[in-house]
C-alpha cells in the first residue's frame, strides 16, 4: 500500500524533481570521498611504505641496542628503553578511554584543589 502511495506521489512533476534532487545530492555525497580518496591514493602508499621502512629501521636499532645492553658494555639502551616505555604510557593514557571523563566529572562534582586527583 505505501508503495502505490509513493508511486502516485511521485507523478506530480514538482515531486519527481525534489527526489531526484534529493537523489543526486545522496550520490554526489556518496562519490565525494571517492574523489578525493583517487588523487591521494599514490601518497597513501608511499607513506606506508616510509613507514615500513622506518620500523625495519628502528627494530634494528633497538636489537642493535639490546645486543649492547646484553653484553654489558653500556646502560644507555636500559635508560632510553625506560624513557620511551614512560612516553608510549603516557601517550597511551591520554587516548580514549582509561576512564579520563568519570575521573574528570568526579573532580568537578567535589570541591576539590588541583591536586586532590594526584
């Protein structure tokens, strides 16, 4: 029944062009990042080949580095290990989730001073 309604409403000439209005903006908005994906799609590409190529790079420094710190000959892997480990939970902890909105309303609903969450 709805699709005989549909049908009959779309013999009115000002109706069949609204939705086909409508049907060409829903296109349009659908082909958009298509468009610009296509331009952008060799960079895509060349960045995850760089990439690549940096993590085969870093993953021999740091068994370079670990060898060294095997061997015993210097402490600076195990600080600068220590150190990236800190900075990557860091990062890690400011990402979503880990509960930084109900620690946040928590604070805001108490009279609480800057450093009652420390």
């Amino acid at each position: 029944m709805q699709s005989r309604c549909r049908r009959l409403q779309l013999r009115d000439p000002e109706r069949r062009r609204a939705h086909m209005r409508r049907s060409v903006i829903v296109l349009c908005m659908l082909a958009l990042p298509l468009a610009f994906w296509l331009p952008w799609h060799d960079v895509g590409t060349d960045l995850v080949r760089a990439w690549l190529i940096l993590q085969k790079n870093a993953n021999g420094y740091v068994a370079a580095q670990m060898q060294a710190l095997k061997e015993g000959s210097t402490l600076a892997p195990l600080i600068g290990g220590l150190g990236l480990a800190f900075l990557y939970g860091v990062v890690h902890a400011a990402g979503p989730g880990h509960g930084k909105l109900v620690i946040a309303s928590f604070l805001a609903s108490r009279d609480a001073g800057p450093w009652f969450g420390l």
